[in-house]
C-alpha cells in the first residue's frame, strides 16, 4: 500500500491480538488486490448491555485509485443473529469476509468479467439516461416511475460515460446515499 494502514479502537481498548489479526487481515486483502492504496480500520464499541453480549462493529475503509473508497461496516444486529455470543474476533472475520468479496467482485468488474447483468434481481430496475452533465462527471437516469435518480460516472460496470446520450437505455441498481437515493450501479443495455 502507498499510505501505512490506520487501526483505531473507539470506546473499548485495543489488543495485541486483535491488532495483529487486523494487520494479518489488511495484508491478505493486499494480496488479494494489489491496487490498495489505503486502508483504515475504526473498531467501534457503539453500545453494551449487562451480558456484554453486543459486539463492537469494524468499520473498514479501502482506497482504490480512480474511485470512491469501498467501504465494510455494519450494525451488530447482523453478528447476533448468526452467532449465540458474538465477540470481537467474529466481527473482525465478517467485516474482513465482505471486505475481500468486494474486491474480488471488483477484480471481476475491472477484468471484464462482470457477473451476467441480466439476471433475476428484484434490486435490478431498467431505465434511460435524462440528463448528463460531464464537466461534474454525472447524470440522472428516469426510471420507470417517471423520477430522476442521480448517478456518478464511477457507478458505471459496463459500458463508457463519455458515450452516454440522452435516451439510451441502461440497468441500474438503486441505492440510498448520503444525500438520498441514487443509482450505485449502472450499466448500458446491451442492444439486441
């Protein structure tokens, strides 16, 4: 990586152990994709009860050149139910597990080998291109409701931004961002 690792514990103390699997994690994730930049792990104690049986969330932030960071975080709710008394150690294994299935799924993205963008998604929605606006490298998409959804250019997985035109037809998946909903992937639909 060109920027060192950062590891930071919040309302619990660190450990050795738990440093150190965290490095030992980060550095199969660099092997895993060697384009990492950066990576930024926040462990997080948000909440306790009496049985200490609510478990800190790991929060993984990964730099890629030429997009949004990826990023791993979720609530512990997800770790209580897979597991009777979750603790810290499952929670680094699950955060890191979705971590590397995100980079394999951008290896897969970036190789070409996308995974087949016609298959049975509920999530999967077809729409046209309304309006781009290039110099802010985005756009908005009408969806099939007849609103406008906002769009980056590095939501794109198949097909190029600056070949875009008004009218053309493309899938996107929607998504909520930080400042409402927005297509997180899209790609042109193939002709034919």
């Amino acid at each position: 990586m060109q920027v060192p690792a950062e590891i930071s514990f919040h309302n619990l103390e660190s450990s050795a152990w738990a440093e150190e699997e965290i490095r030992a994690r980060i550095a199969d994730l660099e092997r895993l994709y060697d384009r990492l930049v950066t990576c930024r792990v926040h462990v997080d104690q948000r909440a306790d009860n009496s049985n200490h049986t609510i478990p800190p969330v790991v929060h993984i932030e990964m730099g890629i050149p030429g997009r949004p960071d990826l990023v791993v975080s979720h609530e512990p709710d997800h770790l209580q139910r897979r597991y009777q008394r979750p603790d810290l150690h499952q929670a680094i294994n699950e955060a890191f597990r979705i971590a590397e299935r995100q980079l394999l799924d951008l290896k897969e993205v970036r190789a070409g080998r996308t995974k087949d963008a016609h298959h049975a998604s509920e999530n999967l929605s077809l729409g046209q291109i309304a309006e781009l606006t290039p110099d802010k490298d985005s756009g908005f998409i009408l969806t099939k409701e007849g609103g406008l959804l906002y769009f980056h250019r590095n939501a794109m997985l198949a097909g190029n931004f600056e070949e875009l035109r008004r009218g053309d037809s493309v899938h996107y998946v929607e998504d909520t961002g930080d400042t409402g909903p927005l297509a997180a992937k899209v790609w042109v639909k193939e002709l034919g």
